[in-house]
C-alpha cells in the first residue's frame, strides 16, 4: 500500500510529464485547473496515467469530484 | 497605390533549408539542397527513402510540455506565424483583435497524428488514445493555434488545395482584406508528413523520385533525367496588411501582393491538364487583377515539382498567359516539393527575389528537356531587376492558383 506522500509524489511525477507543472508545486491542497494550470484535456491524460501508475479504475463521473491533488490521493488510497 | 491595396509587411519560415526565412533564403541564393536520407527503420522497406527533412526540429524552438499538444503541422506552422509577427512589428503595436484574421491551411493536415494514434488504440487500446488527438488532427487546427496565440478575432480560415493551398491561402488573405473584413491577415500554409503511409501512398500513384542514392540531385525539374518530385515538410507565413494602415505605422513593407487567380481545371483528380489551360487562365486573371500586362512579370516562381507529367505543361501556361521573356525558376529543386506550404514558402521566395533583384537558382537542370524553351536560372543565382513577380502553384483535384507580387 502506498502512503499519501507516495501517491502525492507519483501524481507529481505525472503532472510534470503531462502538463509541465513543477513538482515542487504539487501539493494536496492545490487545485488541478486554479492553481496548477492542468487543462481539461490534460486532467483526462493525468487521471489515465494515474489508473496505470497505481493499479485504479478512475470512473468518469468521478474525475469532477477531484479539484484537489488531495482529492485524487484519497481516491487512490481508498481504491487501489 | 490606393487605400485597399494589400502589402506583405511580415514573413517567417520553417524550410528543409533553415529554421527562418534568412537561412532559407541564403541556402537557395547559394543553391543548395534541403534533401537528406530518411535513416528511420521505417524507412527501409519504402521504394522512396529521401525526403525534405527540416533543418531545425520544432522540439527545439517549442517546449516538450506544449509539443504534446501539436501535430507537427500545427508546431511549424505556429514557428512560421510568430516569426512573421514578429517580423511585422504588430507585436504589442495595439492592433485591434476584431481587425486581424487568419488564413492557414495544409494539403493533408494531421495525418501523422491519426495514424500515429491508431497505432496506440491497436496496440493499447481506446483509454489510451490521447485526448488531443482531434485539435492535433483538424485541418484548420494549424489556423486554429495561430488565431489562439495571436488573438485574432476577425476569422480564422482554413484552405485545403492539396500543392496549391498555400497560395490558396495568401489569396484568400487579400480578398478579406480587398473587402474591409480585416486589416492584417496571417496567411501561409503547412505541411508535416514525412511518414510512411503518406510516401508510400506518393510512391504507390509513382509520383514520387526513387534517385535515393543522390538525395540532393533527386529534385530535378525540367531535367530529362527527372523522376518525380521529393517531399519537403515545412511552413511559411506572411503578414499581409492594408496599404494605408501599414504607411500608418511606419511599418517596413516587403511587396505589394498585387493580384491573385484562381481556377479549377474540372478535369481530373490528379493530372493536370497537359495544355495548362486552367494555369493559363489563372496567370491571366492574376496578371489582370493585378492592372499589368503579361509584359510587365519580369520573373515566374514555378509551381514546377519534378515529375514526368507536370512539369511541360506550366512552361507552355507561362508562354502564353505571360510571355517568352520571364526568367522562371523553381526553387523546389532545392526546398523539395512542401506540398500545402509549397506556395507560402514560395511566395516568399518571390517577394525576396523582388526585394534583393535576384532570381534564386533552379539546381540539377543538367540535361534541359527539349521542350523547355523559357529562361530558366540554371545550377547559379541570376541577378535581375524585378518590377512584377509571378508565383505559381497547382494543386491534385486541379487547383490553379496564380499570385502576382509588385515591388512598392
């Protein structure tokens, strides 16, 4: 199991690779789209690299509850 | 010169021969050649093995994050647009948003794009296709990008001629302007498909030069020795502006585009007609609109590509539609044949041959064809006053399109 900093740290990764951001800016409460910048298209990028990086089904309708990078940690945490 | 008369005030380029329009320029004055070997694996099993390849890979002008967002058409052609921009000094000059327009096309768009991503849905499946796959593939997406990152809120065009578009594209800039709809228009064309499919579908037609063991020498128009033509990738834009509202701001103007043809030959879907009577009619009505005679065009950038087929015909257009006196060139002997941005990069070409009275060189005519009877700048650039320039470009479906340019 990973921890939060873990999965904190693997979106991380994923964001840098997919839209660029820092991520030494990435934490949990940042918002994907206010404060780091991650288009919608991008966010469908980031939330399928973040289904393989961590072994998780991200169900569409569930991609608009994640404003957070906090959110998508718990979401991870609580289903992979 | 009246009020509605529409200058070239900005140019950029992206060429097999440079990353700008200096370096493109300089390579064809010196009369060399932008084609190399294709030395990808893919490249192996293809009968054609050579290509325009571009002298400077967008990567290195477009960041990683942003390139993931971009066909390679779409890249190039946003380098082209922001280098003439720039060059225009409309950058931060205050230009009304509603008064610019965009005038861009492509002969065959993002297919790298498309095929490159159904590879991934075979190999991966549909979750993986990426979500940018559409804006990548769209051909109007490299108009689309331009009007983004210019703000033009006046129109955003997309043409779509096959070899003829980029001049398609520059003709539709001056009637938008000719008729009060904007005052600048970025126009241009772009083309990126140096990808297996596409070469094999050119080779497939024979359409294509198979000389891949003399990559420079395999673009050879009007030469008896010539084989087809060369695929080039690359983008060139112009700024075009509004007589009155360049003068206004002191901006510097390269030529006036002083009249532009357009016809259809309604004839077939690739071969041009062998008595150019559509590219006949097109000169005409180019040389008409522009108020000058077939007299008056001291030079003629032809749409010449290489082939067998095509290149007679023109040079029996040029005969009668302008006369026996223009000295032509074709500066794909050097570029490679940019397909949808062949008549921007070319048009370029032209309004510099205006700008320094030097024609620029059609390399590897070693061996003229008998029927070649008009002066062509062979193998070394020729200087040459230039009052009226002609810029031909013809396209698969039959599309003619004839440019004429004036030194101001």
């Amino acid at each position: 199991m990973a921890t939060r900093e873990e999965i904190t740290s693997g979106l991380a990764e994923i964001l840098e690779e997919v839209a660029g951001v820092n991520p030494e800016d990435v934490a949990e409460e940042k918002s994907f789209t206010d404060d780091l910048d991650v288009d919608s298209l991008s966010m469908v990028e980031v939330v399928v690299a973040a289904e393989e990086k961590f072994g998780v089904k991200i169900p569409d309708n569930e991609v608009q509850n994640l404003k957070t990078v906090g959110d998508a940690v718990s979401f991870i945490e609580a289903n992979h | 010169m009246s009020v509605t008369d529409v200058v070239v005030t900005g140019l950029g380029a992206t060429t097999p021969l440079g990353g700008d329009v200096a370096s493109t320029w300089d390579a064809m004055l010196a009369g060399r050649s932008g084609v190399t070997p294709l030395t990808a694996e893919w490249a192996e099993q293809l009968t054609v093995r050579i290509a325009g390849q571009l002298a400077v890979d967008p990567s290195e002008v477009i960041d990683r994050v942003r390139m993931r967002k971009l066909d390679r058409s779409e890249a190039i052609a946003l380098i082209a647009a922001k280098q003439a921009w720039a060059d225009s000094g409309l950058e931060g000059s205050g230009l009304d948003p509603e008064r610019l327009a965009v005038s861009f096309g492509s002969g065959i768009g993002g297919a790298v794009t498309l095929l490159n991503q159904d590879d991934i849905l075979e190999a991966s499946g549909p979750r993986r296709v990426s979500p940018h796959t559409v804006p990548m593939l769209m051909p109007n997406g490299p108009a689309a990008w331009i009007g983004i990152d210019l703000q033009a809120r006046a129109g955003v065009h997309s043409m779509a001629s096959a070899c003829a578009t980029g001049s398609e594209a520059l003709s539709l800039a001056l009637d938008i302007i000719r008729s009060g709809r904007a005052d600048v228009v970025v126009a241009g064309g772009t083309e990126a498909v140096i990808h297996p499919l596409p070469l094999a579908g050119f080779a497939s037609m024979r359409a294509m030069s198979t000389r891949n063991d003399e990559p420079e020498k395999a673009s050879r128009p009007w030469d008896k020795g010539r084989d087809g033509f060369v695929m080039g990738e690359g983008s060139g834009a112009l700024v075009l502006e509004r007589y009155d509202h360049a003068v206004a701001r002191g901006a510097r103007i390269y030529a006036r585009l002083a009249g532009a043809g357009i016809t259809s030959d309604g004839f077939d879907i690739v071969q041009p007609d062998p008595d150019c009577k559509g590219g006949i009619r097109a000169m005409t009505k180019a040389i008409q609109d522009a108020g000058l005679t077939g007299a008056d065009i001291a030079h003629v950038n032809a749409h010449a590509t290489s082939t067998p087929a095509g290149d007679m015909g023109e040079i029996k257009g040029i005969r009668a539609a302008v006369g026996d006196h223009p000295v032509i060139t074709s500066t794909k002997s050097m570029s490679g044949h940019l397909l949808g941005a062949a008549g921007a990069l070319e048009s370029i070409a032209t309004i510099l041959a205006i700008r320094d009275s030097v024609v620029p060189p059609t390399i590897n005519l070693d061996d003229p064809d008998d029927r070649l009877d008009l002066d062509v700048a062979a193998h070394k650039a020729r200087p040459l006053e230039i009052a009226a320039a002609m810029n031909n470009s013809f396209g698969f479906g039959g599309h003619n399109v004839a440019l004429v340019f004036t030194r101001v």
